[in-house]
C-alpha cells in the first residue's frame, strides 16, 4: 500500500474534457505473454507514452493530435488496466510493468522517446536505465519515487500529510468501494470539497471508473524492487524532469530528489498547477515537452 500511495497517478482538474478515442483505432501488440492494447497517430520518431494509476492510454488523448503533427504518437494500455479482459492470474505490480515497456521496446525495435507521469516514472526510468539503445529521450511530470525519500527527516512531514490525505480513501478500499475509493483519492489530491468528483469532465470520470477494478490489484501489489540514486546515477539518455508549483509536497520532494539524481536531467516547472499539470496546463506542458525532445536531432 506505501508503494500505491507514493504512486497514484492523478489527473484531469479543472481542464477540458478527455476527449474520446473513437477516432483512434485501437490496435494491440504482444509482448512478455500479454497482448497490449495501443493507439497511435502521426509519422517520424516515435514518441511513447505511459499512463499510471487508475488510468489507461485515454489518459494521453488530449495531447494526442498535437502530438502527431510532430512525431508518431504512440499511448499504450499498461497490464491489468483499462477495459480489456485481463487473465486473472497475470501478476499486477511495478516490477511487472517495468518488464512489460522493457518487452515492448524490444518487440517495436525502434529507438522512442518516453513520456511518464507519477506511477509510471520509475517505470520508464528503469526503460532508460536497461535498455539506453531503445530509449533516446525521457519526460517525466513528477515521477512517484518515494523510497528516495523514505529514512529522510525532512520528509516526515510530507509523508504524514499524505497518511491523513489518503485515509478515506483507504477506508472505502477496504470496504470494496471502488469507485466511492477514486472519487475520495481525486478529491483529496486536488482539493476539491465533498462530492467534487462530479465537477470533473464526464470522459475523464469515465476513465477513472472504468479502472476501479484496479484499486484492490495497486493496494496489494508488492512494493517493488528498490531503485536507487545510484541506479539513477547511471542513466546516461537525457530526461526532463517537470513539476508543478501548486502541487503536493510529497510530489514536489520526489521529483527534485530524482532530478538531483540523474547525470543528465533538466528540472523545470510549470506555474500555477499540481499533479494533473500535463492536462491542467497541456500547452505549457506540451511546449517544454517537443521542445526538449526535439533537441534530440541537435
């Protein structure tokens, strides 16, 4: 459960809605026994996106189009998520999903981009870390690392905000309310009053429900392999390493402790947003992202 909380992928306040993927088809790939559900758009190098918690390729489909005027847009669904029918005894945790993105680049053989968000950082941090000739740039909006800063004084206070934060949702877990659970959990990280779930865009709710089957797999998942910053420290391919102004402490102190880690990462930030940043402010986050990436060709 410390694992989930330190991880929960968190989106979609005060933004437009998630439009729908309709009008991308939805094609699958397989890779490490599972077949991945996937969509992609565009032409030129290959920009994969990885979704996290309670969440599936929709999660990137606002920054789709925009995407695909520059690169090939390319969002998967992670093992055990979405509305696909997973087998029940696929094993579901971080060090599973880190295996699968380290499969699929195998099985794609072509040299991508990655972009993650919260859960999913670790996950293609340790993409760039064993397979640097399949991966040539990294972006992260504030990657969900909390072992970096576990045993750390200085971060007693952040972590006993997010105990306190996360208890009702914890408690509806518990219950088997998964749904009531995600309602709790995104009204807590944004800071919207009781109820304020029905305030989100209907696509984006749609999303986050459709995933409610994945509130029981997350909190019990294993905690995963450690990574270190000396695992980090050996990360050769740039990453930008983004966060929000407004957002939680607890993201806040992950991120710069991963950015104070990597050999070659750029920290930057974007004002005046939190956790769902990439979507809060999908122009900003858009901007720094293709700028950094097509630095890459310099």
């Amino acid at each position: 459960m410390r694992c989930f909380l330190g991880s929960l992928l968190l989106l979609l306040i005060l933004v437009p809605a998630v439009p729908s993927a309709q009008d991308a088809q939805t094609e699958r790939i397989e890779a490490n026994g599972a077949q991945f559900p996937y969509v992609s758009s565009g032409d030129g190098e290959p920009v994969l996106f990885v979704h996290g918690s309670f969440a599936d390729h929709r999660a990137w489909e606002p920054l789709r189009e925009a995407v695909a005027e520059h690169y090939r847009f390319i969002a998967y669904t992670q093992r055990g998520f979405g509305t696909d029918d997973w087998p029940d005894d696929q094993a579901f945790s971080r060090d599973v999903h880190e295996a699968d993105l380290i499969a699929l680049l195998e099985t794609w053989q072509e040299p991508m981009h990655l972009v993650g968000w919260s859960y999913s950082g670790p996950i293609v941090l340790q993409a760039a870390l064993d397979q640097p000739d399949l991966v040539r740039r990294v972006v992260i909006f504030e990657p969900a690392l909390g072992s970096l800063l576990e045993g750390k004084p200085e971060y007693e206070e952040a972590f006993a905000e997010r105990r306190e934060g996360f208890g009702p949702f914890v408690e509806a877990a518990q219950r088997g309310e998964n749904e009531e659970a995600i309602r709790l959990a995104l009204e807590y990280v944004f800071g919207l009053p009781e109820g304020g779930f029905e305030t989100l865009p209907p696509d984006a709710q749609t999303m986050f429900l459709d995933n409610a089957h994945t509130v029981p797999k997350e909190l019990g998942a294993p905690d995963p392999t450690p990574m270190t910053c000396d695992d980090l420290s050996k990360i050769e391919v740039p990453v930008l390493i983004l966060w929000g102004t407004e957002t939680k402490p607890y993201y806040e102190a992950a991120t710069k402790e991963v950015a104070d880690c990597l050999p070659h990462a750029v920290l930057d930030h974007i004002t005046g947003v939190g956790h769902g940043g990439p979507l809060q402010a999908s122009d900003a986050f858009l901007d720094k992202m293709l700028t950094f990436i097509s630095e890459a060709g310099n």
